[in-house]
C-alpha cells in the first residue's frame, strides 16, 4: 500500500514552508498575454503559461476582481491547519483553507519571522521544488515513458488497423491548447452542430478520462500531467450559485480556455480558463464524480508514467485531501454511501437517480482506495487513513449486502414483512414487496445477478445501471462471486445490453408514468434514448477493464467488435437510441471524443491486459474484518458481515 511511505516528509512543516513562499510571491503574477488569440505560442507566453485569470463577469456582484486566484503557486497560497473533526468520522482530519474565496490571501509579516537557521535550508530546498514543479506545469519536463523509471511498459508494437488510425486522428484533433500546451481534449468536434454546441465545446473531467488512459497508453504523458495539474487549480476557485458557494473540494464538470482581451485592449489577448462547477450547466447540479475521477486519474498516471513525485507534491495531496474532506464529512445520513441530488454524475439530468445512486458509490470505492495508496502517510494523515479505511469497510459491507440482486434476493423480498420495528429486522429499508417490478421478474437470469441503481428508506431503484456495476467489478467493491455474477448476466442478457451497440447505460427505460413522473418528461430522456436506456459506446472501455480483471477478455471483444463496425460508418456518436441500439440519438452528438477515445482505450487494453492493473483494485479481505459492529458488546446491534464475506467462500 501507500508507496508515499518512504519519502514522506513532515506535513506540517511543508506546509509552512509553502506559505512562506508564497508570501515572497505577493508581486503580481505573469499572465500568458499574445497578441493574437492565436499566436499565444510564442516561447515568452508559454514560459508563463502557469497562471489562471478567472473571468470578470460585469454586473455580478458576486464575482471577485479579476486576477485573485490567478497564479497558480498563488492558488495554493492559503493557510492549511490540522484539527480533529468533532462528532462522526472523528478520526478525519479536516483541513481549514482560509478566506479562499473571498479575497487574496496576504498575511502580514510571515516574511519578517526570523527563519531559523537550520531551516533556512529546507526553505531553499522547498522554494527550489516549487520552482521546479512551476517549470514542470509550464515546459511539460516529464516526457517520455522510456526515461522515467518504474513506469509501466505499455508501448503498442502492433500495426494499427485504418479504424485505429482515424480514431487517432479525431483524438488528437479533439485537444485543447492553453498557452500552448496541450490541457485536455474537447467533449465534441461535431461541425454539423456548430450553432448547438451548448457545452460540448469544453473539457469535461469526466470525458477526459479515456482520452488520458488512451494517451498515456500511447506513451503520451504531458497533456495528462497538465489536465491534473490545472483542473487541481480549478479546485480552488471561487464558485457561486446566487450567493451560495459550495464546498471548496469540489472540482469542476468542465473547463473552458477562453481568449479575452487583455486588460480591454483590442490588440492584445489572453487565455483563461473558465470552469463549469454547475453554475452554469443545465440544472445547476454539481459533478459528485469528476474529483472522484481527478484522484482515479491521478493515480493511473503514476503507475503508467512512474511519475510519482507528482502524487507527493503539497499541491496534489492538499488537492486528495479537500476532495476527500468534501466526501467524508459527516451529515444527518445513516448510510455510509454518499447522499447526492439528481444528475450528479455521468447521467448529468433528472432521471431519479438522487439518494444514493450505484454509479457515485463505486467511483466513491474506487477513488478511496486510490487515496489510500496515494497519500503520504505520517503523524498528520494517519487519522484520515483511518477514517477512510472505516468507510471503506462500511461501504463495501453497505453496498455488497443490501444493492446485491439475484434470484435467491429477488424470491427473499418477495416474501418480506413489512413495518419491522426493530435492530434485527430482516427488511431492514421496509420495502414493499409489491416494489418488485414485473420485467424483472422475467428478466433476472437462474446464473448471475447485479447491483440495483439506488436504495432509499422503502425504495430499491432495480434499473441495472452499467457504469456503476463495471465500476463495482473494476474497484473490488463487489466480492469476487458478484463481480463474475454481473459478467454472466452480461453474457446471459447480451441483447439487451450490448444489442447492437454496446452498451446500455441502464436498463430497461422509464416510460409512460413513470417516464412523466421521474424525468419530468423530459424530451431528450425519452425511452429507450440517451440517459434513458440509449446505449453508450464510451462505456466500452470501462466494460473492457471489468472484464480483464475477471479473466473474461472475451466479452469483451465481442463488444469491441460490435462497435468496432459501425463508430466509423456512424461518425462516432455520443449515443445511440431504441431498445438495441439500432438508431443513431435522436440529439446525438457526431465525433464524441470519449466515444473515440473509449473505443482505443478498450483496444489497447485489450491488447496490452496487464496495462488493466493501473485502474483495477484487488480485494482486500482485511477490510471486512474492521467492523466497527464486532467491537460492540451490544446484543442489539446485529451485523450480517461476517455472512457477506462468506457468501464469497460458498
Ligand atoms: C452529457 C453527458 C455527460 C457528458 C457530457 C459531455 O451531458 O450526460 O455525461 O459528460 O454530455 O460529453
């Protein structure tokens, strides 16, 4: 575990030394001006190119003055202080960021404390890191995976086939430049819907993953290390939805690199970015996920790249940190799953997936156990490994027992009582055995089951959600036996969810009342289209790493192969609608870069299976065995763990 271990430095004192200087940095910080929006590749501009202006907005009064976050060590510029929580995770350390969003931190006097002179070394080593990572973010000094130790082998020796070959061609042409940098790639390149680009034209943190893992497969590191690098200093941005700011740990949807006038001068110009944390996106809902797959991110880059040291700077673990904050902090919930609205994750619109839905409990899973292998473990951070080692605990317990369907569960909650009063109530979420709808009755195969969608007090949502239940397989949230359950009823029900066109987002679709009640019959979620059962090609990378992890490479490219006909012929869509997928989406974008970009992701982990480890988790037994329930001599408090983890020896 935790490979920061050996090279931890003291916390607290790099902390310290971080703020001190940035207090020497209070000079106002170099922008990335050009002259032409775009001749901004000038090597002066690029050598700047490590600082963000946040957009002015007139007429808001509560936006802040231009330039307040702008420089990118300024960003960081904050003080950081340790103090236990009180009251639910009691062991999490919580980290206050000061006065962050309101104006630029100044703090007097740091600079006249007389530095001891012992420590004066350490500043210079310190001031001398932040100077070099500044110059890593700026000129891309990571380059090649052959000259960095450790990294993973993953070069492709193979002959790419002409598909191959034009999905490279899109991806490459799908990047985003900032300051002459590659920064991502963006969500679509559809010029027949160029007066519709709603928001396609951005970098989603989300879309990008599959970019990243296809280009760091291919070698490419740089753009990646810029993607983590500047959505870390969106992290800190000021954000405001009519005068309410959420939580500072919250990274954005997406991001967009604007050209603007410098300083209202018609002749010179710079690039900003300007990110989307749900102020602007439709519904206003924030993006539960993209932190979870920031940290996801961040550690497939060091196992590809063996760039390491990226993981371990101050910046990036305050950045784990804050993401994780947001996540752990207690709330009025009873379940250890993360309690979210409407739309917070890749189905980004009303499709009654608010509670607890799967697919933003196994990112959850999946981005703990990343942190806990990330972060640099000391005296300042053992008690947040503690805390997310009992949640992790909690959840897999939490999510394997009560989300787990199969035949034997189906036939149980049939036979439910209901209004249970007690500790040892067998349906413990009261559920309605009349809840059980009738197409699964039919549907659930004898072999193989799956995680259901949601589960609220007296409501299981049984939709089968794909992204959720690959991630389940993907992370090790489900046991061994679910995760092989969730592939046979893939291959049971191939129809139904790859059909012809892998793969359904969830199955089946809401229609009629339901589809009037639960979208709030919304036009573009009709049934059996876009987030209402239309079938989504990009999961097909995802498909493609559950399935290595379980040995069933197969499955996977038969679906590969499926796809593999018609992305070209089709123009890569986003979607693809009716029931097997047969029609291109009603609104479907053309050229979806995740759809290309998930296509080579599958292909080249298909090719190159070991590569699969970077983002896979394997099951970790010890922590079932932390149950907090174990340690109670309460007789009332009854705990089924020991019953889920040997379900998984039967
Ligand atoms: C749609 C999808 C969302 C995706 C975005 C950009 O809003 O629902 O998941 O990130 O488009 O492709």
């Amino acid at each position: 575990m935790a490979m920061g271990l050996s090279t931890a430095k003291p916390y607290h004192r790099r902390l310290f030394l971080l703020l001190l200087r940035c207090t020497r940095t209070a000079e106002p910080s170099p922008k990335c001006p050009h002259h032409r929006p775009l001749s901004c590749s000038s090597p002066a501009a690029a050598a700047e190119a490590t600082h963000l202006r946040r957009i002015f907005r007139p007429g808001d009064p509560n936006r802040f003055a231009p330039g307040i976050l702008d420089a990118f060590w300024g960003v960081r510029r904050f003080s950081t202080s340790v103090d236990p929580i009180s009251g639910g995770d009691k062991n999490l350390e919580r980290i206050f960021i000061q006065n962050m969003s309101v104006k630029p931190i100044v703090v007097d006097g740091v600079d006249a404390v007389p530095i001891e002179d012992e420590r004066k070394e350490e500043v210079d080593t310190v001031v001398a890191d932040v100077e070099e990572g500044k110059e890593e973010l700026c000129g891309g000094k990571v380059g090649d995976l052959d000259q960095l130790e450790g990294g993973l082998e993953v070069r492709q020796e193979k002959e790419q086939s002409e598909v191959e070959k034009e999905a490279w061609r899109l991806l490459d042409r799908a990047v985003v430049s900032y300051c002459g940098r590659p920064i991502g790639t963006v969500a679509a390149n559809d010029v027949t819907a160029a007066n519709q680009a709603v928001n396609y034209d951005q970098v989603f943190i989300r879309d990008f993953v599959p970019s990243a893992l296809a280009f760091l497969l291919k070698g490419e590191s740089e753009i990646v290390r810029n993607f983590l690098l500047h959505t870390l200093q969106l992290q800190s941005w000021e954000k405001t939805v009519d005068c309410y700011s959420p939580g500072q740990g919250l990274m954005p949807a997406s991001f967009k690199v604007r050209t603007v006038p410098l300083d209202g001068s018609n002749e010179a110009f710079e690039e900003v970015l300007d990110p989307d944390f749900g102020e602007s996106a439709i519904g206003r809902v924030a993006p539960v996920d993209s932190g979870l797959w920031w940290i996801i991110l961040l550690r497939a880059y060091g196992k590809i790249t063996g760039d390491y040291a990226l993981q371990e700077r101050v910046d990036v673990q305050t950045g784990i940190r804050l993401i994780l904050n947001l996540c752990l902090s207690d709330g009025f919930d009873m379940f250890p799953s993360l309690l979210v609205t409407d739309g917070s994750c890749m189905i980004d619109r009303r499709m009654g997936i608010h509670g607890h839905p799967l697919e933003i409990q196994a990112l959850f899973y999946s981005a703990l156990r990343c942190s806990r292998e990330m972060i640099t473990f000391n005296d300042g951070s053992k008690n947040l490994v503690r805390a997310i080692n009992n949640r992790l605990s909690a959840l897999s317990f939490h999510i394997r027992e009560y989300y787990w369907v199969d035949m034997k569960k189906i036939n149980e909650i049939y036979r439910y009582k209901t209004e249970e009063y007690s500790h040892d109530a067998i349906n413990k979420f009261n559920i309605y055995p009349e809840q059980i709808p009738s197409w699964l009755v039919e549907w659930m195969p004898d072999k193989g089951g799956y995680f259901i969608g949601n589960l609220q007090p007296a409501h299981m949502d049984f939709r089968f959600f794909s992204l959720g239940n690959f991630w389940a397989i993907v992370s090790s949230l489900a046991t061994p036996r679910q995760a092989e359950g969730i592939l046979n009823l893939i291959e049971d029900k191939w129809d139904d969810i790859v059909g012809r066109m892998p793969l359904k987002i969830c199955y089946p679709s809401l229609e009629y009342e339901e589809w009037r009640i639960i979208t709030g019959s919304d036009p573009k979620n009709t049934p059996w289209s876009y987030h209402n059962g239309g079938s989504w090609p990009t999961l097909l990378w995802q498909f493609t790493l559950a399935c290595i992890k379980m040995g069933r490479s197969e499955l996977a490219q038969r679906a590969v192969a499926v796809a593999e006909k018609r992305l070209p012929i089709d123009k890569w869509p986003e979607y693809y609608d009716t029931r097997s997928g047969r029609f291109i989406g009603k609104q479907s974008r053309l050229y979806q870069t995740w759809t290309i970009a998930g296509f080579l992701t599958a292909k080249m982990l298909l090719e190159n299976p070991a590569a699969a480890a970077v983002l896979t988790c394997d099951e970790d037994l010890e922590l079932l065995q932390g149950c907090a329930c174990s340690l109670s001599k309460n007789a009332r408090i009854k705990c089924s763990r020991l019953a889920a983890k040997s379900q998984d020896m039967k």
